[in-house]
C-alpha cells in the first residue's frame, strides 16, 4: 500500500471512525459534566439552556460569514421563517426537558432514551406521508417491529428496575419522571428533525437556515428564560463547575460536534452516523460508574439492549429499502436517518 492509498484509508475510513467516536464521547462528556454540576449547585435548567443557545451560537457565527461571504444566496420568505421559528421553540423545549430530565435521571438513561430517535421519527414521518409502509415488505415488517422493540425497552428501562448489578443504590420516582422528561425530549427532537426536512425542501441553503434558527433561539430561550427565572441570582455566573459545563457544551454541543458530524455526514452517509448511536449507552455506563458513582440495574441493561435491537432494526430497514430504490441514502433532508446528534446536541441543525 502507497503513501497516497494510505492518506485515502486514513481520511475515508479511520478519521471518519475516529470522528464519531468523539462525537460520542464529548456528547456524553457533556451530560456527565451537567448531571455532576446539578447535584454540586443549584442549576435553573432555563437559563441554562439560554447560555448553551449564545455560546454556540457565537462560535457559529463566523463560520456563516465565512462561507457565504462570496456567494450571494436567495432571500428566505416569511412563511420558511416562521416555521423555523416554530421549529426554535420545539428545540427549546426539548432541550429544557433534557436538562431537567438529566436531573431527575442519569446520562445513561439520556443514552438509553436517545435510540428512540430512529422509531419516534418513523412514526411521525408516516404520520406526515413521509413515510409508506407496507406491511408485506421485510423493509416496513423490520421498521415497525424496531420501532415496537425501541419503544417497549425504553418502558422496561424505566419502569422496571431489577436488581443492582455494581451497587446498592435505589431507583425511586425520580428515575421515572427523568426518563418520561427524556422520552420527551427525543419525541419532541424527532419532530423537529421531520420539520426540518420540511423546511429545507422550501429553502435549501442549510448554513441561513442555521442562522435563521440561531437568532430565533436565542429569542425563544431568552424569553423563557426571562419568564421562568425572574431571581437574578439565577442569571449570574460564577466560576465554578457551571460555568465550566456552560461553555463545554456550547463549545462541544453547538458547534464542534456539529461541524464534525456534518463532515463525517458528507463523507459516509447517514446511515454511517446513526450506526455509531447505541454506542452512547457504553461510554455513559462507564463515565456514570467512574465519574457519578451511579449504579446499573438490571431493566437499564434489558431496556438498552432491546431499544437497541430496535434501532438496528429500523435503521437497516430504511437503508435497505432506500439502496433497493435506488437512493444510497446520503442526503441531509431525509428524516429518519438524518444526523440525530446534530438536532440532540443543542442550538444548531444542519
């Protein structure tokens, strides 16, 4: 093998593996760092969400600049504006219950809850005509059965405990309610992926539509923020482990992880990113351990297995059904394998 075949293999296949894994790691750095901040102060999850929202958005800025700063691009309408701006408000949302949820739960329950992607958005796309299924193809017999199997592990990995595997620790209510506020959030992350589709068949310049979606974030957060924290104590940042997590996130969240993936999307497709999803349980079952000193209990083992059983299952139905039609499935419009992280991860989509 050449030095020049050797580059290719390099920058094909080992920096786009290596991309994800990041992805992964610093996605669920990230819930660590918030959960260990949570139970260190007192964290109002609105206000929070606010600063993650300007963070990344300062750091996402220029990048709009410079790529767009030679090319004219066409004048968005109001009608794809106002869409985007609903779309804000749904993100905010779901970002609020992912915070909140945090609290009540763990990052490995975030991980667990994060694979209902796939089947929340395969429901909502046929609910929408996005989606056909008939049921006599092996391609919609595979999506259905995952979406059945993702939706009855996140059950089983809520409601059902069992037994502690590594500690004594108990799961009371609280561990219910963050994972109802986390299933919440990916319904709600879902939804706003199956729009974003929607919008970018009207307006395809995906860096305005970042923009656009920037700025009414930032309005939708800093009015809710003002809303549901009206102590100014709240609104102050100190030096201490919030803040560190504050600019963590934005950093990571809203736009290194978002750049990273989106390159990685171009080069292998989106079937390629969502494949490396259920690796999230792994590294927050080892961060909670190591980190948080939580406890792993039977039904989060049992729920993360069948949700990901699940997650293949819908995705390899959806996959092949597209190569069987021809479309190798490589575009950022497609709803159900479309780059999940990018939407999970905070202030941005692509």
């Amino acid at each position: 093998m050449g030095m020049e075949e050797g580059g290719k293999l390099i920058y094909k296949d080992v920096l786009p593996f290596a991309g994800m894994v990041m992805v992964e790691c610093m996605l669920v750095g990230g819930n660590t760092l918030y959960k260990s901040a949570s139970v260190e102060a007192i964290i109002n999850s609105y206000v929070f969400t606010f600063y993650v929202f300007l963070i990344g958005f300062i750091f996402i800025l220029p990048c709009i600049f410079i790529l767009h700063r030679r090319t004219s691009v066409p004048p968005i309408k109001l009608s794809v504006a106002g869409k985007i701006f609903v779309l804000s408000v749904v993100m905010y949302l779901s970002q609020v219950c992912g915070y909140i949820g945090l609290e009540y739960g763990s990052p490995t329950l975030s991980s667990i809850m994060s694979n209902l992607s796939p089947a929340f958005t395969f429901v909502l796309a046929f609910f929408f005509r996005m989606e056909k299924v008939h049921l006599r193809s092996y391609t919609s017999q595979a999506k259905v059965i995952g979406t059945i199997l993702s939706i009855s592990g996140a059950i089983i990995a809520t409601i059902y405990t069992g037994p502690s595997l590594l500690s004594t620790t108990s799961v009371n209510m609280d561990w219910i309610i963050g994972g109802i506020l986390l299933a919440g959030q990916y319904f709600l992350l879902s939804f706003a992926l199956v729009a974003q589709a929607k919008i970018l068949v009207e307006y395809s310049v995906d860096l305005i539509v970042v923009f656009v979606f920037g700025v009414s974030g930032l309005f939708v957060a800093g009015l809710g923020a003002l809303i549901m924290a009206r102590d100014v104590e709240a609104w102050k940042l100190r030096l201490d482990v919030v803040l560190v997590t504050i600019l963590y996130m934005g950093f990571s969240s809203g736009f290194f992880n978002v750049v990273l993936q989106i390159w990685v999307l171009r080069l292998k497709g989106p079937v390629y990113v969502a494949m490396f999803k259920p690796l999230t349980i792994i590294i927050a079952v080892i961060m909670g351990i190591l980190i948080l000193g939580d406890s792993l209990h039977l039904g989060s083992v049992l729920g993360g297995c069948i949700i990901t059983i699940g997650f293949y299952g819908v995705v390899w139905g959806k996959a092949k059904e597209d190569y069987e039609d021809g479309f190798p499935a490589r575009t950022t419009t497609e709803p159900l394998l479309g780059p999940h992280d990018v939407l999970e991860e905070g202030s941005q989509i692509s």
